[in-house]
C-alpha cells in the first residue's frame, strides 16, 4: 500500500500542534504512518491509550 502525504499541511485544531492516534499493533502500515506524521499525527500502541489519557487530565 503506498500512501502519498497530502499536498497542503492540514491543521488538527487551532493551537493544537499534535494528535496520537492509538491502534493496535500491525493495523497501520509504516507508510501510513508516516503520512500521519506529516500531519502531526502519531501512531501509538492501543495499550498506552489509557495511560495517555489519564495524564490529560
């Protein structure tokens, strides 16, 4: 699967510079996931999902 990064830099939200999208291990292919990063947008392991919402709190 090839995935080409978007032409234009999206924004996520005003002011918000960076997003993690959690999911688990082996459903993102390695170029997916760098087009998400382009994006701001890092793939994480699903087990770390509650982890990272406590700290928001």
């Amino acid at each position: 699967m090839v995935v080409k990064p978007a032409r234009r830099r999206r924004q996520l939200q005003p002011g918000v510079r960076r997003a993690s999208l959690f999911v688990a291990d082996g459903k993102v292919p390695q170029a997916l996931a760098d087009a998400l990063a382009c994006d701001g947008i890092t793939v994480e392991p699903y087990a770390k999902a509650a982890e990272a919402l406590t700290a928001t709190r």
